[in-house]
C-alpha cells in the first residue's frame, strides 16, 4: 500500500486535516531539504503513560521517530525508531493505519539547514515494566502520566492532539 492510499484517512480535526493535505502536497510536488519521518506514539497497557524521549539536538520532550531507510516504509520506520531509540523489544502496534499526521519545522543546526518534517505517526503499547535504553539520539528517556505530559513536552500541539486521541481510545 501506497503512503498516498494510506494518508487517504480521516484526520481528527482541522489542524490535522491542513497536515494531511501537506503531506500529500510535498508527496507530489516535493521541497528540497524537507523529509517524510515515521515516529511512535508508545502508551503503556494501561493506557495511561507515554514513553517520551529527551532529544539531544533540539532539547524537546517528544514521542520517538525518525527518517526511514532505502525500502522501509513508514510505518516499518516508526517501529524501528521506536526499538532503537527505546531499546524495548515489546512494541506492538495498537493499529496498523496511521494515527496522526503532523508537520513540523526543524531548526538548523550546525551544517543542517532549518526544513520540514512530514511526520506520519503510529500508535504503539509497550511494556512499561520492561528496561529501558537511551541511545545516542536522546538525553532522557520516560514514562511519563498523561496528566504530566502537557508541561512536560511544553504544551506542543502535535503532542497534545495525540494525547487527546489517546484518551479517546480508554
């Protein structure tokens, strides 16, 4: 399946709609610099914590992800970055569609130019109870409540979207 036939889904309200037509646009037409990433949003069983992650370079609580390797698609992307960057071996997919879509500016740093992140996101369970591994990508690395998590990430919105989504699912 196609990232275009996958993106043909309903998003959860007008911010996420404009991303969703975003996304589509720089899939047909491209912007130098910029990127499709997969991330994972993790919830324990519960459903009542993520898993967050203290990125290095932009010193910003945030669900883990990345850029996606020579024929992965997204979604194998999101749980690779997942198991890489959270070492937990766990992961499971609470659904196979996507589970939010969001665009957002990085910054430059050092030699890299400021670009766009297309990001496509999954929802993930992981066992909370399990060892965690920071890698080399992160400073930090935690279970944190939904009710913690608004400060802690600083009240992002993309954050905040799929934490709403999250309380949806209980």
């Amino acid at each position: 399946m196609s990232l275009l036939t996958q993106i043909e889904y309903t998003s959860w309200d007008s911010t996420e709609e404009k991303h969703r037509k975003t996304v589509l646009d720089f899939l047909e037409n491209g912007k130098p610099g910029s990127h499709i990433t997969g991330s994972a949003w993790i919830i324990n069983a519960t459903g009542d914590k993520a898993l967050l992650t203290l990125h290095t370079k932009l010193n910003k609580w945030l669900q883990p992800g990345g850029h996606g390797e020579q024929n992965e698609t997204v979604r194998d992307t999101a749980l690779r970055e997942a198991r890489e960057e959270t070492g937990l071996a766990s992961l499971g997919l609470l659904s196979s569609g996507i589970f939010d879509i969001d665009v957002h500016r990085i910054p430059p740093n050092g030699d890299t130019p400021g670009h766009f992140h297309y990001d496509i996101r999954f929802i993930l369970r992981g066992d909370e109870g399990e060892k965690l591994k920071i890698s080399r990508e992160s400073k930090g690395l935690r279970w944190v409540s939904f009710e913690e998590i608004p400060s802690l990430a600083n009240h992002s919105p993309g954050i905040l979207r799929m934490l709403k989504k999250s309380k949806e699912l209980k």
